[in-house]
C-alpha cells in the first residue's frame, strides 16, 4: 500500500508541474516569449484567492473562476501596454519580463507586506489502504489532467486552435488570410495568463501566498517546458512525468530541498544529452 | 593590441582610479571611504557580467552565484584556516570550477543563448535554495555553520599573505579592493584586444563562420564563462571579508537582475561604463528606496524596464550619442552663421 501512496505523490508532484507550466508551454512554448515574470503571475492569482476571501467570496469560485479572469485580463493588458514591443527580440524580453517581475514583486509587497497569508480549503483525506492521503492531492491531479486534455483539444480540434498555432508559425501569411496578428498574439497571452493565475491559485493553499511565491516556482516551470522541447503537450507531460517522479522520490528518500536539486540536476543533464528536449528527439510528430 | 585613443582612455582611467586609491585614505572622511569599499566591490562584480556578455556574448542570468559563491568560499575557509590566503585562493577557485562545470554542459550541450539565461538562472535559484535550508546546527563545514537564511556571522578580515595576526585595517582594504579593480579592468582590457579576445568577439558576432575558421566555439565560451565566475568570485570574496558577514540572497534574482541592469545601462561595449553605472545606479537606488514608500525591488524592476523599452544600448552610450549629436549640431549652426556671415560680407 506504501508504493501505491507514493505512486500518488509522484502523480501529485508530476500535476503541480503540469499546473505551473501550461500557461508558459503557451507563453514561452508557442509564441516564444520568455516570461520571468511567470512566477509573478502565480504569485497574483494566489492574492486574488486572498483578497476574494476576505471579500467574502466562496474561495472555489474564487480558485477557479476569478483568479484565470482576473490574471487573464492582466495579462492582456500587460501584453498591450509591454510585451508587444519586444516580439522577435527574445533577450529584450528577457530583461523586459525580469524587470516587470521585480515590479510586480515590489509592488505586492509594499501594497500588502512581506507576510504569508494562508489559504484554506478542505477536501478531508481519502483512505489508502491504512494510509492517509489529502483529498486536495486528487483534486489537483485532476484538475491537471483536465487542463492538458482541453487544451489539446482546444489545439487540436478548433479553428481558434488552428489560427493561434499557425499566427506562430507564420504571421505574414496568417495576415494575408484575413487574421490580424496582433489579435491572436493578445489573445494567446491572455489565455497563457488565465491558465497561469488558475495554477497560482490552486497552488495557494498548498504554499500559502507571500510576495515572493513566484521565485519558488519559475525555475521549475522553465525547466519543465525547456526539458519537453517543441511539442508543447507531449512535451509537457513526459518532462512532468519524468523530472516530477525525479523530485519526488528523492523528496521521500531525502528532503524536499534535495529533492528540488535533484530535479534540476536531471534537467541540466538532460539537455546535455538532448538540447532540444524531449519531444526534439522522440514524439516528434505530436503537438 | 589596442588602438592609440583605446590606450589613452585606458591610461588616463587608471590613473584617476590611482589617484583615488591613493589620495581619498589620505583626505576624505575614513566612514565614507569605507563605505565606498562596497561600491568599489560591486564594480569589480559588474566588470566580470561586462566581460561574459560583453566581450562573450554570453548572457548569464545567474552571475549573483558565482559571487556569493566566492563569498561563502572565503568565509568558510577563512573561520576554518584563521589565515585568509588560503581562503583568498578557495574565493577564486570554487566559483571558476563552479562556471567551468556548469559552462560544460550548457556549451557542450550547446544551448542558446535564452536557454543559458534560463539555466543560469535556475543555477542560482538552486543554490539559493539549497543555502537558505541549511539552517540547522547540523549544516557546518568544518567549523563554520552555514547558517541557512540567517547568513555567516563574524568573517575575519584579510590579513597579509601568511600572516594571520596582520590583519588589514578597513582603509587598507578599500585600497586593495580599488587596486583590484584597477588590475582587473586592465587585465579585460588586455585580453579583450589580444587574440584570444579577438577570438571571443568572433564567436559572439558569428558562431558558425568561427567554427567554420577552425575555432572551437565551446571551449573559447567556456574560458570566457570560466574566466568570469572567477573574477565575480573574487568580488564575493572582498564583499565577505568588508561586509564580515554574508547571506544566501547574494544567490536571489534581485543580486543578478542588478549586476545585468549596470551592465545594460553602462553599455555593452564597454568595461567603463558598467563601473560608473554600477556606481551610480547603487547611489540613485539607495537614494530612493530611503526617500519614498516604494522598496529597492520596484526601483530596480522600474530602471530594468525604462532601460530596456526606451534606451536599448545603455545611459552612457545614449549619453555619448546625444553629446556627439549636440557638438554637431552646434557645428552646424556655427557654419550656417559663418556662412551667413560671408553672405552678407559678400553683399
């Protein structure tokens, strides 16, 4: 019973993966913007939770509604007023997106101090085999698997899915067939932002929410989508897969500390032996 | 070798910086010499950035960790020796092995240039991590305690080479930092118009073609990347021994993100310019941060995006272009009433 409760934290480990790295895989994977401020956005789909609840608002609707909206509409905004001057010019939006994640940090943090806030919400525990383990973990995972799942349909079986790949594939053509660009790239980020404020949120109850939550994170969702390689999906969920199974049994063995060392250690080894992810060498043909 | 004006610039910097490590012990206030100290500390640190992206091309996101790795190094070896040229040599050491292993498996690997940034990034984040969970009494090496978040207390001072009760006084360290910022911005400046720089400059500006002449582009990228851990490690190991004591955000984003935003608004070009925008940016950031309700990180993410959205090629060069723009001009309007002048002469 004790390795099917790990299989479970290694399932819950690869979906927290899963969860902060699907708005970047669009972000960064699709149209190739190099976010840092990924962890900043997290951070304020956390503090949505936050400020919802002290509103008074029912924290699950606050989890998955009014976190995606709000993040979303920033990261439109954000898009329109920033990011839109430094397509083409990835290190450019390097430094961009580093400053903007320092702003940001600074900013919540004068606005509402250097402390962590919890959030609470209770799913109770579900019994395995003498073993108890959170119902949150199941959730989690759940939520994971039906973020992949629609988005790859939404990828692969729409026509917005199709506009949106093939705008960054080739936007003078895709202006030629009547779609404007500027629209599409708008749109994509806001939707990576939506998926991102709705990871910040989920996780929030787990990590609980201060200023800096977003540091813990962002290294890792880089080294996810970066181990994955060009197929953002499949990419995605064997880089999950693989580097969460990593972290989370040296978690068991060791400390969850070495346990992230060890994750990154794997990935940096990994991309000496595959510079180009995962999906650069097998599962080409998938999205 | 360097052009004759190249020369001239480099003479007459040195000398000013002589000038300085001589005169300011002797003339100003001894506080604010020693305040200065840091500064003089933390140009050293923006020269080794100015050398790895400037002159490699190599933009590294995380050369906060070669710093505070040479700064661990040094305290760590400094309480456990009593002697601190040993640590002085570890300073050096640790963080150029550190760059060399990392540099080998993203050259070797041939990663480009915003997956470097991003595993150099996640290079210090890691170590930032993993330095702030060693808060226990169980974590020490040898007889110094990491110490976790709470940082190394009470780091000895430098002492002469091999005497460990000769301990320099903190004017003496000033002058040793400035002299090494002195040695260092003359070293770059030599290698940067040797061959081997001349070579770096190549692979920066076209890979492929260096390879094509028969240059190994990853290793002149791993001695670049090599060279630069080690010279940030030094400037750790001075901020260690002056500050007396160190802690793990020498590994946060924010030390990176400011090391990079001297380099960016000193111009890339340049090894000047990232020491005078270093300086400068440290006086204007405290400056803030003391007089208004807003924190250093907001200061700093502010300057990184004004810099980066309005003047892409840094403040001192944009500085130049515009005094160069504003002579010509006042050129031109001096010709235009000579001109003028003939006209009506003429007449």
């Amino acid at each position: 019973m004790f390795s099917l409760v790990v299989m479970i934290e290694v399932l819950r480990a690869a979906a927290g993966l899963v969860l902060i790295s699907t708005g970047l895989m669009i972000i960064f994977g699709m149209m190739r913007v190099i976010n840092i401020a990924h962890g900043e956005f997290l951070m304020l789909g956390g503090y949505t939770v936050v400020m919802a609840g002290k509103a008074g608002v029912n924290p699950w609707l606050a989890m998955l509604v009014l976190a995606p909206l709000v993040v979303g509409l920033f990261g439109v905004l954000v898009e329109r007023l920033f990011i839109r001057f430094f397509y083409g010019r990835m290190i450019d939006t390097l430094l961009a997106t580093w400053g903007l994640s320092l702003f940001l940090m600074g900013m919540v943090t004068v606005l509402f101090g250097n402390t962590v806030t919890g959030v609470s919400v209770s799913l109770g525990s579900v019994d395995v085999g003498g073993l108890r383990v959170s119902g949150y973990s199941f959730f989690l995972i759940a939520v994971a698997a039906i973020i992949l799942i629609a988005t790859y349909l939404v990828l692969r079986h729409t026509k917005l899915g199709l506009v949106a790949r093939g705008t960054m594939q080739n936007p003078g053509m895709a202006a030629a067939l009547k779609i404007n660009p500027s629209v599409v790239y708008m749109a994509t980020f806001g939707i990576g932002s939506a998926l991102t404020g709705l990871a910040g949120a989920l996780l929030a109850p787990i990590t609980g929410v201060v200023p800096t939550m977003g540091v813990a994170f962002v290294a890792q969702a880089f080294i996810t989508v970066i181990a994955g390689g060009p197929a953002i999906i499949t990419g995605t969920i064997s880089a999950a897969g693989l580097l969460g199974s990593v972290s989370q049994l040296t978690t068991f063995a060791t400390t969850p500390v070495v346990g992230d060392v060890a994750l990154l250690f794997v990935a940096v080894v990994l991309l000496r032996i595959l510079p180009n992810g995962i999906t650069g060498k097998f599962f080409r043909r998938s999205i | 070798m360097m052009e004759r004006s190249d020369l001239l610039a480099t003479a007459a910097a040195v000398l000013v910086g002589l000038v300085l490590m001589f005169g300011l012990p002797l003339y100003a206030d001894p506080f604010q010499v020693m305040q200065l100290t840091l500064y003089v500390v933390l140009a050293i640190f923006a020269l080794s950035l100015a050398f790895v992206w400037g002159v490699g091309g190599i933009l590294c996101f995380g050369q906060g960790a070669f710093f505070g790795l040479g700064g661990y190094a040094f305290a760590i070896a400094a309480i456990n020796f009593g002697d601190t040229t040993g640590a002085c040599a570890l300073a050096l050491l640790v963080p150029a092995l550190a760059a060399a292993a990392l540099g080998y498996f993203m050259f070797y690997g041939r990663l480009n240039d915003v997956y470097l940034g991003v595993v150099t990034m996640v290079f210090s984040l890691i170590i930032w991590k993993l330095i702030n969970s060693t808060a226990g009494p169980e974590w020490h090496i040898g007889a110094a305690r990491l110490g976790g978040f709470n940082g190394i207390p009470s780091i000895p001072p430098l002492n002469v080479p091999g005497r460990p009760s000769d301990q320099l006084d903190p004017l003496q360290i000033f002058q040793l930092a400035l002299g090494l910022l002195i040695a260092v911005y003359v070293v770059m400046k030599i290698l940067k118009s040797s061959h081997y720089g001349r070579v770096a400059i190549a692979v920066r500006e076209n890979e492929t073609r260096a390879a094509l002449l028969g240059y190994d582009v990853r290793f002149v990228k791993l001695l670049v990347f090599t060279f630069g851990g080690m010279i940030a490690g030094m400037a750790g190991g001075l901020y260690a021994t002056y500050q007396a004591f160190i802690d793990p955000n020498v590994f946060s984003l924010e030390m990176s993100a400011k090391v990079l935003i001297w380099v960016m608004a000193g111009g890339l070009s340049t090894f000047l310019g990232p020491i005078v925008a270093c300086i400068g940016l440290q006086y204007v950031a405290l400056y803030l941060a003391e007089n208004t309700v807003v924190n250093s990180q907001v200061v700093l993410g502010g300057i990184l995006c004004v810099l980066v959205l309005a003047l892409p090629s840094g403040i001192i060069p944009a500085l130049q272009d515009l005094a160069h723009w504003s002579i010509g001009r006042i050129r031109i309007a001096f010709r235009a009433r000579s001109e003028v002048a003939l006209q009506d002469g003429a007449a």
